[in-house]
C-alpha cells in the first residue's frame, strides 16, 4: 500500500536531501544541524537515516539488476540447449554457467599466491639506519627506549652513560 504523501513528509526528505548534501561536500554534523535549524544529534540521526535509506536502495537496484542478468542468461540457455552438441555451443553453455555461478557467488574463493623469483620467496630489502646522522643525546634517547622496549631495567646512574657501539 502506497505511503501517503503529506508536507510533512516532504518537509524531511527535502531535510534528508540536504543534510546528505552538505554532509558530502565536508560539513559537520554542528553546521548540518545549523542550516536545518536543527540540534547535532539531530542532524546526525537525519543524515544517518538517508545513508540508511540510500543502502537499501543500492541493495535493490543490484538485486534487480541481477534479477534481470539471470533472465537474460536464462533465455540464452533456452535458446541454446536445442543445439547442445555442437561444441561451439556447449562451450558457450559452459561459460553461461560459469557466468551464474559468479553472479551469485557460487564458485570458492580462489587462493592467490604471490611468490618471488623462481617459486621462491618474495625478497625484501632491509636498510639499517644511519646512526651517525644522530647526536649523542639521540643516540642516548634511543638507547634508553630500545631497553625499555625490550623490558631492561633503565640505566643507574652509577653506569657508563654511553656504552653502546655506534
């Protein structure tokens, strides 16, 4: 049954249109929620009801669009299965297949392995950092995160303040 249509409800879609609008070209749910003289929280409830609503109507379309790929398909097996034998036919009536089966997901995932040269393993190149670019303070600096990082006491005081060989 239709929804009646009332000023009302054109009132929040108009709303709805231009939140999603100002929304998308970058605004705040604050400056939203200004320029529909409407709270924050509001603003934010109206444009997350139109994205809500946008999602069901992308859902739809796709589901209507693959409602009418399978017709299509369906009549071109039709049209084919007569002249299954011949060859040129079958394979035609196999991709088909092939095709519904990818339309609605039905192959596995396919595992995809990336390898290096030769079946190998994919080699990558280390850079050891240039310590020498660093002030003794930093050198000192890094030292006492790389043993807080590997969970070592802080240094005493009573230690060599620099014993690490750069």
């Amino acid at each position: 049954m239709p929804q009646k249509v009332t000023p009302r409800r054109v009132k929040s879609h108009q709303q709805m249109i231009t939140a999603l609008e100002l929304r998308a070209s970058g605004a705040s749910y604050l400056q939203i929620g200004r320029a529909l003289s409407v709270s924050k929280t509001r603003a934010y409830r109206i444009v997350r009801a139109g994205l809500d609503e946008y999602v069901v109507t992308c859902r739809e379309t796709a589901d209507s669009v693959r409602h009418l790929e399978m017709l299509r398909l369906n009549r071109m097996i039709f049209a084919l299965t007569p002249r299954a034998s011949d060859y040129r036919v079958a394979n035609v009536l196999v991709k088909i297949s092939a095709r519904i089966a990818k339309l609605y997901g039905l192959d596995a995932p396919q595992r995809i392995e990336t390898t290096g040269k030769e079946g190998g393993p994919i080699e990558t190149k280390q850079t050891e950092p240039d310590s020498s670019k660093l002030t003794l303070a930093e050198k000192l600096r890094l030292e006492e995160l790389q043993r807080k990082a590997l969970g070592l006491p802080e240094r005493s005081i009573d230690e060599a303040p620099y014993t690490r060989k750069w």
